[in-house]
C-alpha cells in the first residue's frame, strides 16, 4: 500500500472527504485527463505534521508548490502507477519524506482549453488571470508564515502561471500594494520549469483548431485566450520572459525539458522554448515525453532523481540562511514583543500617574495625619489574644473577638465603631489601619488573593473635598491604583486598547465619573476575586458640598436643632446634615449588597439615631465600653510625676477613669486643670474636688466647655480678646481645616490692629513698607510664642497652636460645635460691633505683606515648584490672596460698606505698587496683571479697579466710582470697565488652553490665582453706574461662545494651592447674561462672533448672529453631550439654563422696552466657585 492512503488530504486546511478522495484517485487516465473540476481547482496541502503517525513536533521549513499545465489536475499531473498498479503522487508519497523539512502545496485551476461535455463550459480566465487567483490562494494559505521559503515547481502552461505570479508579487513588492503578495516574491528561494514552453509551442495552433471544431460540434465553451498566448510569436510570452529575467536574476532557476515526442503530437515544447539562458539559470533533461516527465513511479526513477537533486542543492543553499534568518527573525520578534510590553508597561504607567495626578487634592491626608497617635499603653487590647473584661460588666472580650472574627470572615461586609464625641473613634480607626495584625487577619478572609488596604477620615472642619464623597472617593482611588496591584487593576478595568481609556486622562472631577470609575474597578475586583477593605471615619462629619454650593437648602433646612441635654443629639443637627448622613449611609450600604464577598467596610461614626437605624444589624464595637483600661493606664502615666502618695495617686486615677464615662477628650482635659491645679499649689483635696467639680460631659450651658472658659469670660478685657480670637477661628474653620500656616501670627497681628490704646487699624495703615531688612528669625520666633501663650490663655487651651509651624487649630471639632450653638456663644460673648472678622483678616494680611512683602517676594520667587517646597512658608501670593479672598468675603456679606474698608484696600494697592517698584516680583510688566495674559495698549492695567472688577469687590468699586464727582465721567469708567472686563475674561479664556502658561502664571505671579474669582455681581454693579451692554454686546457673546465650546486642556489639571478649583466661566458668563439683558441688552441685536483664535468643539456660526442662534446651539449641544465625563467643568444644568432663557426672550417681541433693571432675566443668586 503507498503512503499516500496514509495522509490526510487537505484543502485549505479541511480534511476531504472519503468520497472526494475515491474520486480524486479514480480521475481518468493518468495521460489527458480531463480532470473533475468539483474538486480540482484551490490548493491542496500535503504536511506530514498532519499525519499523526509521522508527527515530528515541529513545523516544516519550506514550501514546495506545484501548478500543473493545460488540461492537467493538482493530483493526476503529478501520479503515476507502480509496477503493483498503485497510483503513486510523488510529491507526497516520496517527496515529503526526502525532504522532511517540507510542506508539499499542489495547487489546482481550470485548465481545460474546451469542454468535452456538451453544453458545458470552461474558465475564461488567461494565464494572467489565474496568476493572480495563485498568489491570493497561496498568500491565505500562508497568513501565519508570510515569510516561509518557496519553491516553485511548474509543468507546461504551470510554469507560465508561476512565472507571471512571481512578477506580480515581485511589483507588490516594489510598489508597496499588497505585502501579502510581496512576500511570496521576497520568500521564492528557487523555480524549476518542467518542459514550460516560455518561447511558445509549435502545436499552439493545432490545439487551437481542435478546441473550435470541438467547441462548434459540441456546443461546449472555449478558451482561445489561454491557447493564443502560447503560440510561438507571442508577444505576451517575450514580455513576460524579459520580466522575469528581470526579477529572477537572483533566483537558482532550473529548466527541464522532455527527450521524447508525445506520441503522434511529436515533441510538444522542444528544447529552445523549453530552456532560456540567465545569471542564475540551469536546465536538464528527463527522458520521457511532455506528460510523463512530471510522473515518477518510485525513487529509483531517474527523472524523479534529477528532480530531487535540483530541490535538494536549492533548499541546501539557502537552508542555513534561512535557519539563521529564522532565528534572527525569531529574535527580532522577542526583542519586538518585549519592546511592546515595555512601551505598553510605560503607557499604562503614564496613563494611571497621570490619573493618580488627576485625583489628588490638597489636604487628602491632611486629617489622618493631624490625628495624634494616642498613648503608647493604650489601644493594644484590640489584637490582645486574652482581653480582659472591663469594670463596668460589658465584655471587652466579645468586642475583641467579634472585630478579629470579622476581619478573617467572609460574607460579612460591614463593621460598626461607634463612640460619643471625643472617645477616641479617629484615633482607635488609625491605629488599626495601620497595623500590621489587621493586615494578617485580613489576609486569611483573602485566601492568598490580591488585598487593597485604604482609609479615608472625613472632617467637617477640613477643605471640602476633605468632608464630601467626591473627596472620599477620589482619595480611595488614589490608593487603590498607587498599589502594587493597582497597575493591574487598572489594566483590567480600562484595557489600553480600550476607547474609555482617554477619559482617564482627564482630570477626574465630577462624582458620575469618580462613582463609574470606582465601580468599574469594583467590578473588576468581584472578577477577579480580589478582595478590598476599607476604613472610613467620622460618618457624622461627611457633608455634601455641592447641595450647599447650589444653594439647594433652605434656612430652616440649615437652622441647627439640638434634641437633647446628653449624648450624641446635645450636638445639635439638621435637615442637611440627616439628609447628608442618609447619603453617605445609603452609598456604603449599596457597595456591602453588590460585593459581599470582595469588600469589607469598618465604618466609624458617632451613636446618632440614623446610624444606629441603618447599622442595627451590624457587627459593633462601642468605644466608650472599651476605654476604661486605656484611661486608666494613660492617666496614671500623666499623673506620675505627681508627689503624694501612691495610693492617693491612684484614687485619683480611678476618680478620674470612672467619671470620663470612656471620653479621652474629656480625660484629657481634666488632666490638665489636675496638673495646672498642683503646680499652682493645690493640695490633694483641691485636685479632688477638681474632678468632682467638673461636668461629666463636654457641651451644654453646664458642660465641661463651659466651665473652663468662665473664668476667661469673667474678666472684659479677656472677654472681648477670647471672643476675636474664636469668631476668627470660627470664620476660618469651615474654609481651611480649622487652622492656617502661620495662623497664630494671623490673629497675633488682627488683635494687634484692634487695641484699645490706638486706633482701629493703626498698624496696618500707618506702618511703613519694609524694602530695607529681612525679619530676624529670633524675633520672629519670639512674636509666634507670644502669640502662642496669648491665644492659649484667652480660649483656655480649647485653640492649640503648636511649634513648629504654629498652626492654630481646635483641639477638637466638638469645640467647634459647641461654639456653634448660637445659645452657647450668647452666653459666653457679649456683642462686638467694632470687630469685624473679615477686616481684621484683612488688616493681618496687609500688616504682614508691609513687614515681609520683600522676603516673601523673594522666597516665592526662589520656589522651584519641586516638592521640597514646605507648605508652611507663606508667599506673597498666599498673603495677597488671602487679603483679597476676605476683602470680597466682607463685600458680598455687608449692607454698609465701611470708610476703614475702603482704605484697607487703597493700602493694599499703594503697598504692592512699592513692592512692585522696588522688589522683582513678577515678569509682568504691571503690577495687577499676570504676564502672560496678551498685552492690549487700550486697557489701563496699573488701575486697581480693574482687579477689583476681575475679584467681584463690587462695593467698592461702586464707592470709588460715584465719588468721581462728574456722573458722565462715573458712567465713562464704568463702560470702560465692563469693555476691559470681558476683554480679560476673553483672553484668560485663550491662556487656559495651554497648561503650561497656566502654570507659569500662577507659580510665578503673586496674584496670578485671582484670575478664577470673577462672577456676574462686577456685571451687576457697572451696569447699574451706567454701562450700557450694546457697546460690548459682540465681545460679550463672543465669551459666552467661547467659555462654552471652546476645547478645555485635555491633559493638565490646573490645580491651585489653596484648594481644586474647578472654574466654569460658562456658570459665570450666564448669570451674567441675566443681567446684562435686564440693564437694557438687546437679545434680538445681530453680533460678530470674534474668536477666531480658539478651537472649538462646534465650528463658528457664519455671519453676524443674535443670541436665540447661540442659545439654541449651546441648547443643541449640551442636551447631545455626555458631559459629566468629558467636560468636568460644565454641568447638564447649562441645558436647563439654555431653554430658561429661550423661553424667556420669545416672550418678548422685538424692540420692546423694559424697565431698567427690572430683574425680569436674573437667574438666582449664585456665588461662583
């Protein structure tokens, strides 16, 4: 039996059938077969990696193709019968094992001259034609190994095929058209013609006669085209020969040519059409005629040794080349690969810095950080494997064991600790999420998988984002992705393929895209089967900002209730504050429904009744239950040094750990009167009655608070410095974390410029600008100890002000609530209606920019933006900011503007006018101007009023103004003011586009963050002095146009020091069309659109255009637009805000007069950013 019956036959790589195969075998005779072209056209693939049997485990090296000539078939062309009367294919059966390295290809088409079948038809495609269908077969075929070896192996009119589909591939190649087919040139290693007739045929003619007289008796189809070409005066067969010499010179060319006439045909392709002469080009002889010498019988045979000594030596000479190439090409993919994995490493390492820098906030850990570490002795009951019980009878045991039992346990998400105001809560919750034995625990409820560990400690008296859930949110993110899973994570979530990628790029702002993202990653998370805990403190403190930005509460929404004399309801609430907690309580209570088995949730908070509703089915720890231990080894380690008697020593310990009812704030302060008290000499009894005297809670009109501030407020001159030094600790807790850098020289100086021997201010306004020494560190610190033992002793230690950086703060946020209660401070204060919080700020800032304006000038200047800049180092820009942050504060707040007021402000611009001249502090070439803003000659940069304007200190420009005497003149400044107003908006707009500048201008200008303040009260207040809007009416349309579809940097975040500011200029820009409408703007007056210098999302609208055209764009756009996640700074309330005002003007007929001012377009008060 041949081997042949062994091999499976495959076309395109599916196996044929049985039925296929008995008729391939069975087709004709092996001489003029007509072939069975149901199966005879298309590639046949002999591989013996596709014989189980003869398996090597490797793949072949080379491709050997064979293309049978006219009237032939892929498998009888080449097959012959053995001397047993088995059909034997030698390119499989015997030439497949010779060359084990090799993939026999027999590749097929429709070769038939005419059709013996009546009525039948043939293929009308020319040797050109199938040229082409053989390269786009064998190309296919190849499509995992383009770059394979080839040879060629061609009988009669195959070798012409062969012969034009290399010089196709070979123009692919050099055109570049189809890489596919160039490979097939670039991969031919050597041809054999096999009686190929490239000069024609003698007998061309003869067929072409017969294959009419055949066409014509038996009605079947023809191909003359093919039969024409091959006629010996064939212009297409010299063209193609000179083409391929071309091509081929160097390709080993082997020509055969048959020694023996074909019966009565006599010789079919005779030697000078059979062989050509080339560089490369060899030619031989097989001693049988034209059909037979393309069948061998066995090996033995001696045209089938010829045959295979010509593929050997081919193969031979090439075969080490192609084995380096290989391993070179092998390589090269390696290197490549490899390449890519690091190009895409470093990709996906940009892409999360980038979203790591796009998340962080200032002040992130500001809260952790600031929570003291608590005692030594105290705390380490938690993870103790014996607890003992506590005095009062509850089992510290079971708390013990049910929070260790919780951290290993699945299926059980949430975790309560709960504890009155000051028992420790923050300081229990750092202290456990940084221990190394919550990380074992939680490791054993990972199993072994990926474990993320992150906490967030929100705080009422921190920046906003420090007490909402974009904050929260943003802050977990940031841990979760600076991990050393956090890459993978990422990856995970958003592929880098991934077209959701970008829009991580961007700065992560709004809390639709911070709540897709965490869940993405969550999702993922549950996928993968990693597992994340989180700790959240102070659940009582959270706040949802926005809701108060937008104004949403009303005032007896805010108005404070207090419910009770004891316990956690004496701190008073709000429909804002339950509304706030329900949030944050249904937030956390929707992650431990979607992932109970990947997330953990230790949540702290204080014991109100909405949290003890929500988390009733909950594992808890109380802290005050668990403190008794830890109060009573803190307080005898603070009363050591104490001298009496151990035993009186210890009474007082456990005096003082019975009456704290598990309240370390309260320990804490009672310590402190003990210890006050002994060094004042008090005897054993005193510090007896010490204890009993104080109250056993810390708020109320009876409360610990109270008593220690009684003595202070007993005395008037303390009274009225305490009541100053709160109010301004009061003004500045909710904007800054309850405390400042520097802050204790703050207030040193406010009280300073409100003393009862001088006047108000004295030294703000009448001290001279320092442009001569430096502040000598010793004084220095000797003024910021000073202000250290005077704020201390006028709020009885409730303020602390520590070296040193002497950042003022509240010891607690329960003095800050205590404070609150608007009963407490009746009581405490009597009214001072000569101080005002905000000027004395003022008058702080301006007394320090006067004393240091020039080292502090100096020392921004030397400020390299590298992260060895310390935060406490007030700048310039920090003290003229903060003066003008207040100035408007006061501004916006006051019915009756102050003579002292305005003076303030004049000081400030004379100050920084002298600075300006005498000190380089900045590049711009005016001193309220950053410089990177384009200069325009028409705008009076040097007047103030323009700042003034850009800041919204609309009271004060209005007093300047109407004090100009003439009211024409009053009227002019107005207009002119308004024009350059819009004109800096415009091209601040311009410079927001370019991150770089961004940076430039705020890092290396004094005053460049002003810039983001401006709002529509400036608009407001200049119309009202007369501007008309007509005269600016383009400019201004031109800035709404331009706030709203101009394209935001998409690769920046602008982030300022003092807080994330997200600008919306279109917010502004809108409230302000309100009022230019009502101060006699005209909606149906045609503009210009001037800002042909911006790019836009939407093109610029042609012509002149009133407002509906813009409105109804801007309607159009922002109802199409995904904003929340593309444009942070942009809301789907400027939809809203669209058809508010669309509605409105169709109202109106054309020309209609209004009254002045009449409020008929102004939207609600707003207050930007």
């Amino acid at each position: 039996m041949s081997v042949s019956s062994r091999i499976q036959l495959s076309r395109w790589g599916k196996k044929v059938t049985e039925s296929e195969e008995s008729t391939v075998r069975s087709v004709g005779s092996i001489a003029g077969n007509s072939g069975c072209n149901s199966v005879g056209v298309g590639p046949f693939i002999w591989d013996h990696l596709l014989d189980e049997d003869d398996a090597k485990g490797s793949s072949p090296s080379v491709d050997i193709v064979f293309v049978h000539g006219l009237r032939g078939h892929y498998l009888n062309t080449w097959s012959a019968t053995d001397e047993h009367g088995s059909h034997v294919f030698w390119p499989g059966d015997l030439l497949r094992e010779d060359i084990e390295e090799a993939r026999v290809i027999s590749w097929g088409y429709d070769a038939m001259a005419a059709s013996a079948q009546p009525g039948s038809a043939v293929s009308q495609n020319s040797i050109f034609g199938h040229a082409g269908t053989l390269l786009n077969d064998l190309a296919d075929r190849r499509i995992d190994v383009p770059k394979r070896p080839i040879i060629w192996i061609g009988h009669s009119l195959g070798g012409l095929v062969i012969k034009e589909a290399i010089i196709r591939a070979a123009s692919s190649t050099t055109h570049g058209r189809d890489p596919r087919l160039g490979n097939l040139y670039t991969s031919t290693i050597g041809v054999i013609f096999m009686g190929t007739p490239h000069r024609g045929s003698p007998k061309a003619s003869l067929g072409e006669s017969a294959a009419r007289f055949t066409s014509r008796l038996l009605a079947a189809g023809s191909n003359m085209q093919v039969l024409g070409n091959l006629r010996p005066d064939s212009h297409a067969l010299e063209k193609q020969l000179h083409d391929f010499v071309t091509v081929s010179s160097h390709i080993p060319v082997v020509c055969f040519y048959e020694e023996l006439k074909t019966g009565r045909a006599g010789m079919i392709v005779p030697r000078t059409s059979a062989v050509y002469d080339g560089k490369m080009v060899s030619f031989n002889s097989i001693p049988a005629d034209h059909r037979d010498m393309v069948r061998f019988r066995s090996r033995t045979d001696i045209g089938y040794r010829r045959v295979l000594g010509h593929i050997q030596s081919i193969w031979a000479s090439c075969k080490e080349d192609f084995c380096r190439a290989e391993e070179e090409r092998a390589e090269k993919e390696r290197c490549e690969k490899e390449k890519k994995v690091n190009e895409d490493r470093a990709r996906a390492e940009n892409t999360r810095q980038m979203v790591l820098q796009s998340l962080t906030f200032p002040g992130m850990d500001e809260r952790e950080d600031n929570i003291e570490e608590g005692h030594s002795a105290t705390l380490d009951w938690i993870f103790a494997k014996q607890p003992k019980l506590s005095d009062e009878g509850s089992s510290l045991d079971n708390y013990v064991m049910s929070f260790q039992e919780w951290l290993r346990k699945d299926g059980e998400p949430a975790f309560w600790v709960s504890g009155k105001a000051g028992s420790g809560k923050s300081t229990f919750m750092k202290r456990i999420c940084r221990h190394e034995k919550t990380a074992q625990h939680l490791r054993i409820w990972a199993q072994k998988k990926p474990l993320f560990m992150c906490n967030f400690f929100l705080y009422e008296l921190g920046t906003k984002l420090g007490k909402c859930r974009d904050g929260m949110l943003r802050s977990i993110l940031h841990q979760i992705l600076s991990s050393d899973h956090g890459r993978q994570l990422l990856e995970a979530g958003y592929p880098s393929n991934s077209h959701e990628l970008k829009f991580l790029v961007h700065p992560i702002r709004s809390w639709n895209t911070l709540r897709d993202v965490f869940h993405r990653l969550l999702s993922c998370m549950k996928k993968l089967d990693w597992r994340l805990c989180l700790f959240i403190d102070g659940l009582d403190e959270y706040r949802n900002v926005e809701k108060l930005r937008n104004n949403e509460y009303t005032d007896a929404d805010l108005e404070m209730v207090y419910e009770g004399e004891d316990g956690d309801a004496v701190w008073g609430s709000n429909v804002s504050i339950m509304d706030d907690h329900r949030e944050v309580l249904n937030f956390f209570r929707s992650l431990w429904i979607q992932y109970p088995h990947n997330i953990k949730l230790c949540l702290s908070s204080r014991e109100l009744m909405i949290f003890e509703d929500g988390f009733a089915k909950v594992p808890r720890l109380r802290m005050q239950d668990c403190n008794k231990g830890d109060i009573t080894r803190f307080s005898a380690d603070q009363l050591e040094h104490l001298d009496v008697p151990h035993k009186e020593k210890e009474s007082l310990v456990q005096k003082i750990a019975t009456k704290s009812c598990g309240v370390f704030l309260w320990v804490r302060l009672v310590i402190k009167k003990i210890l006050d008290g002994y060094a004042s000499g008090d005897s054993i009894s005193q510090l007896h009655e010490t204890i009993d005297e104080a109250p056993s809670r810390l708020c109320g009109p009876n409360g610990l608070f109270m008593k220690m501030l009684q003595p202070i407020v007993s005395q008037r001159d303390y009274r009225l410095e305490s009541s100053r030094i709160f109010g301004m600790m009061m003004l500045r807790a909710p904007s800054r974390s309850g405390e400042s850098e520097n802050f204790g020289e703050d207030l040193w100086y406010a009280l300073e410029n409100h003393r009862k021997d001088g006047p108000r201010f004295a030294l703000a306004l009448d001290t001279p600008v320092n442009l001569e020494s430096y502040p000598d560190s010793q004084s220095t610190d000797d003024l910021r100890r000073e202000a250290r033992r005077r704020i201390k002793g006028r709020t009885a230690g409730l303020v602390e002000c520590e070296p040193p950086f002497y950042k003022a703060r509240f010891m607690h946020y329960s003095v800050y609530q205590f404070l609150s209660n608007q009963a407490m401070w009746d009581r405490l204060f009597l009214p001072d209606p000569h101080f005002r919080r905000e000027l004395a700020f003022l008058s702080s800032r301006l007394t320090q920019t006067k004393l240091h304006g020039r080292a502090k000038a100096e020392r921004f200047l030397d400020y390299d933006g590298s992260d060895n800049y310390h935060s406490h180092v007030l700048t310039l820009r920090d003290l003229v900011y903060n003066a003008l942050s207040q100035a408007l504060y006061y501004d916006r707040r006051s019915d009756e503007i102050e003579l002292d007021y305005i003076r303030l402000i004049d000081e400030l611009d004379h100050t920084m006018t002298i600075l300006y001249q005498n000190v380089s502090i900045s590049q711009s070439n005016h001193v309220w101007v950053p410089h990177d803003l384009p200069h325009n000659p028409a705008i009076q940069y040097d007047n103030f009023l323009l700042n003034a304007a850009e800041w919204g200190l609309s009271k004060y420009m209005r007093f300047k103004i109407e004090r100009l005497g003439d009211q024409e003149v009053a009227k002019k400044t107005a207009q002119k003011l308004l024009g350059d107003l819009i004109y800096m908006r415009s091209h601040f707009l311009t410079v927001l586009r370019k991150p770089d500048i961004v940076k430039g201008m705020l890092n290396n200008h004094p005053w460049g963050s002003c810039y983001i303040l401006s709002d529509s009260w400036s608009y407001q207040t200049l119309l009202q002095l007369g501007a008309t809007p007509t005269l600016v009416w383009d400019n201004f349309l031109s800035l709404g146009f331009a706030s709203f579809f101009a394209r935001p940097p998409r690769d920046k975040c602008v982030v300022f020091s003092c807080d994330t500011v997200r600008f919306d200029f279109t917010d502004t820009w809108f409230h302000g069309l309100g009022r230019m409408l009502d101060y006699g703007g005209d909606p149906f007056q045609p503009a210009q659109i001037k800002c042909d210098h911006w790019t836009y999302e939407k093109p610029l609208p042609p012509g002149k255009v009133t407002l509906m055209d813009i409105l109804e764009l801007m309607a159009s756009f922002s109802k199409s637009q995904p904003m929340d996640a593309l444009y942070p700074n942009r809301t789907n309330r400027h939809y809203e805000l669209t058809q508010e005002f669309l509605e409105k003007i169709r109202k109106l007929k054309p020309g209609e007069k209004r009254a002045h001012g009449e409020r008929y377009f102004q939207l609600e008060e707003f207050v930007c950013g």
